[in-house]
C-alpha cells in the first residue's frame, strides 16, 4: 500500500511542482515583455492551432491521431496543450512518489536529482517523437534556462513530496 501512497502523494506533489515551474517560466515570458495575464498565459489561451502548439500540445497531437485514425481539429489544440503539460508534471510526480518507494536514495538527493532527469529525458523522448529538436541543436542559454525551471520543478516535487509523508533521512 505504500507505493499506492506515495505515487498518490507524488501526483499532489506533480501539481505543485509543475505550478512553481510555471511561475519560473511566466516571470521570464514576463521580463522579457510579455503582456499576457498569468491565467491567460498559463492556459494557452494564445493557442488557436496547432502550428502555435508546444511540444507537449503536438505530442498530445500525435497521440490524438493514432487514438483517431484522423488529423484532430485546429480547435482541439488549446485543451491538447494543456492536458499534455499538466499532465505531463502531475504523472512525473507520480513517478517521483513510485520511485521514493523503492529507491534508497537521500531524500534530498532525490529531488535535487530529479528536476535534471526529467529535464534530460525531455530531450529524448521529444526529439524521438519529432516535436523537438535534439539537445545538440539547442544554444547553451536555452538549454540553462530550461534546466533551472526543471530544477525547481524537481525540488518542489521533493519538498511537498518530503512534507507530506514526513520523509526523513
């Protein structure tokens, strides 16, 4: 029962890690001149196709097609790209929380650790499924800035994550 736990646990963890990633990430669209409110940013609200779709809306895209045998509606960009990131951040907190289960690793550790694999894994499974360019094609500053906000994202995964089950080490 304690992986159903902690996996359950990992996915409260996911959205609270996913939500501060997000203001890391909304901070900079903003500081670089961004006009749009945080709600209508946060929820794609600019998505009207799926030429503007990130990568999580055109792997969610993709999906759609094999699960429909058809290309799906411009319209259904918008809830694709939000369906994908949320879940996307909630199911690597589940992870997390599957993992804290079995693995002997410091908690800390762990969720200092955790922001950088799922950063890193990112750049494999999108570059594989062709919504993303390979690592190499990206510059050292993009690469950073998206390394940090995982960095974040992982260390509120953790931290909830360490709250919640009163995880000591």
């Amino acid at each position: 029962m304690g992986l159903v736990r902690n996996a359950a646990v990992g996915l409260l963890a996911g959205t609270l890690g996913t939500a501060a990633m997000d203001l890391v990430l909304y901070d900079r669209y903003r500081r670089s001149g961004g006009k749009s409110g945080i709600w209508r940013w946060e929820f794609a609200s600019d998505v009207s196709s799926w030429e503007n779709a990130s990568a999580p809306g055109q792997l969610g895209r993709k999906a759609l097609k094999v699960a429909t045998g058809h290309e799906p509606p411009p319209g259904w960009a918008r809830a694709t790209t939000n369906i994908m990131h949320w879940a996307t951040g909630v199911g690597w907190g589940g992870q997390y929380g599957a993992v804290a289960s079995v693995a002997s690793i410091h908690p800390w550790v762990r969720a200092v650790g955790y922001g950088p694999v799922v950063w890193l894994l990112g750049y494999v499974v999108l570059p594989l499924a062709k919504v993303y360019k390979p690592i190499w094609a990206y510059d050292a500053r993009t690469l950073r800035d998206d390394l940090s906000a995982h960095l974040v994202y992982g260390t509120v995964v953790g931290a909830v994550f360490a709250v919640l089950t009163k995880e000591e080490r």
